[in-house]
C-alpha cells in the first residue's frame, strides 16, 4: 500500500510564480492535490487533470492532460510556464512561511503557491 500524501500539500492552491515569473494579476491558475493521487486545476487558460505521488517531499506528476481552448497570447505563454514547472517538479514543500514550493531534481524552484482558504 502506497503512503499517503503530505497533508500539508493536499487542496487547493493559487500559482503566483511559474519559472521564475511572477503570474498575471486574476489569473485563473491554479493546483489542486487530492487525497487519493488525483492533479486538478486550471493552466491560466484550460483546465488540467492528472495523477501524481508523493513520498515524503519526493514529488513525480504526470502525464497531465489539459483542455484546448485558445486565450491571449500573455495566458498561454504563463499556461505553457505553469505546465511546464509542473511536469519537471521533482520535489514538494509547504515550510512554515506557509506557501507550497514545487523545484526540480536540483533544487531550482519552479512554481510558489499560496494555499487557498477553504472556508466560504
């Protein structure tokens, strides 16, 4: 039986940083870890959907599967950064500050995301 994920990286998190570049302001994108392996969220532009393990801070995501709507050219280039740090993410943490960093097998961060309050 496979661990169970990190409970602090499980739900629902806004992307603010995709490789390095901050995000448009009212971006839609976003990262949803369930409990159950299951990858939800939105690119900028489209939808995703894929599967990911984790096993203590070792992360391996994929393959991800979008819809194939055409936005402006600013959200597709930040969707192509926010897909693209998210297929090479090597490891996930949520140190204290609070905020999930995703880095790749060298430790380089690829994508920060703030936790996305529950509550109504």
């Amino acid at each position: 039986m496979a661990a169970a994920p990190d409970p602090a990286v499980l739900g629902a998190w806004r992307i603010e940083q995709a490789r390095s570049e901050p995000l448009l302001d009212r971006s839609a994108a976003r990262v949803d870890f369930g409990p159950d392996g299951q990858l939800a969220g939105n690119g900028s532009c489209n939808t995703l959907r894929g599967r990911y393990t984790l096993t203590g801070n070792t992360l391996k995501i994929g393959p991800i599967v979008t819809t194939r709507m055409a936005c402006a050219t600013q959200a597709m280039e930040q969707e192509d950064r926010v897909l693209t740090a998210l297929e090479r993410a090597a490891s996930a943490r949520v140190p204290p500050h609070g905020f999930l960093t995703l880095a790749d097998a060298d430790g380089a961060v690829l994508l920060r995301a703030s936790r996305i309050d529950a509550k109504p």
